[in-house]
C-alpha cells in the first residue's frame, strides 16, 4: 500500500513539474536554445495560404511550432521534408504547426512551391516579413516552441532534420508534460 502511493504521489508531482523542467535537455540534443525567461509571445494575424485568418491568441491552450521560411531559401527547403513528416506524425494532437513564409512574391510563388512539394504544413503569409521584426528573427530558417500558456520556450535558428528520434521524443514529452484534451482545429488541405 505504501509504496502504491508513493508511486502515485511521484506521477502526480511529475505532472506539474514546470513546462521546461525535462526539455531543456531534449532541446539541446536537437540543438535548440531553451528560452528560460517564457517571454509572452506577441500576437498576430496571417492569412494562411487558403485565405483564411489565423490569429495566434486565439490558439491558446496549444503547443505551437512556429517557423519562419521562404521559397528562395536553401536551409528552408531542406528541412521542409522532414517538417511535413513531423506535422504528419502530430496533426491530430495538440502539437500545433504553423509556418510563415516570407516571400515577397506573395501566395502564388508559396502554393507552387507547397503543390509541387505535396506538403501539408499549414503555411501562414507575410510577405513584408513583419513577423520576423515581432519575433525579433534576424535569420530563416528559424523556429519558435510556444507552450498552452503561449509563453515562448525553446528557439532554433537554422535547418534541422525535424524527424529525427530526439525530435520525436521532445515532442511526446511536451504533449506528456502538457497533456489536455483536444485536437487541431486549423483547416486541412485536401
């Protein structure tokens, strides 16, 4: 009985521990820079590359992976494959993937791109790249983790191979840590 409860005890101080108390390793073996201060993130609203709004406040409650990309940009491409490969894997979680590009051409560059890719990400527009200024990125690609409480906790600046098994693990650990009902309610693309 005795040791029943400590077990029970240990799982449920386990369950609050704070957001970044087991992260922060995990995000230094996928090489990202854990962001110990959980600055608020700022709020804004794109238009996803279907017209429809997205507002970042309204996705409080989820985990966001927040990148910053473009067409023209190599490292961008390169690590798009295995990006699309994770929002797969997660989609129906509450692992959220939102990725702006900033080309300057606008959404027709950005759907060729994404069309002739067969990607699914969901992909937010900012061609004058205001976003950037926001989220004070001087270099793409570049990648934000923002926990439920839309405070910012982890930053990777470069390309990375984001199917990776110490991603995976990051990810399940984070949902683990955070879990609550729920499943993505951002538009599929069919």
């Amino acid at each position: 009985m005795g040791k029943k409860l400590i077990f029970l005890i240990a799982i449920l101080l386990a369950l609050n521990l704070p957001a970044n108390a087991d992260e922060s390793g995990l995000f230094s073996k996928i090489g990202a820079k854990p962001i110990k201060d959980h600055k608020k993130t700022p709020n804004f609203c794109l238009e996803e590359l279907n017209g429809e709004k997205v507002q970042l406040a309204a996705l409080k409650g989820k985990i966001i992976f927040l990148n910053f990309w473009a067409t023209w940009c190599g490292p961008c491409r390169e690590e798009m494959p295995s990006m699309e490969a994770l929002y797969q894997h997660y989609k129906e979680t509450d692992f959220l993937f939102l990725t702006i590009s900033i080309d300057c051409g606008g959404r027709e560059p950005v759907r060729k791109f994404i069309e002739r890719h067969r990607y699914r990400i969901p992909i937010l527009l900012d061609p004058a790249g205001r976003t950037l200024e926001l989220f004070e990125i001087s270099r793409i690609p570049a990648t934000l983790i923002i926990d439920r409480n839309g405070r910012r906790i982890g930053r990777v600046i470069g390309p990375r191979d984001w199917s990776s098994p110490e991603v995976f693990s990051l990810v399940d650990q984070m949902l683990m840590l955070h879990d609550r009902p729920g499943v993505v309610s951002l538009s599929r693309r069919g």
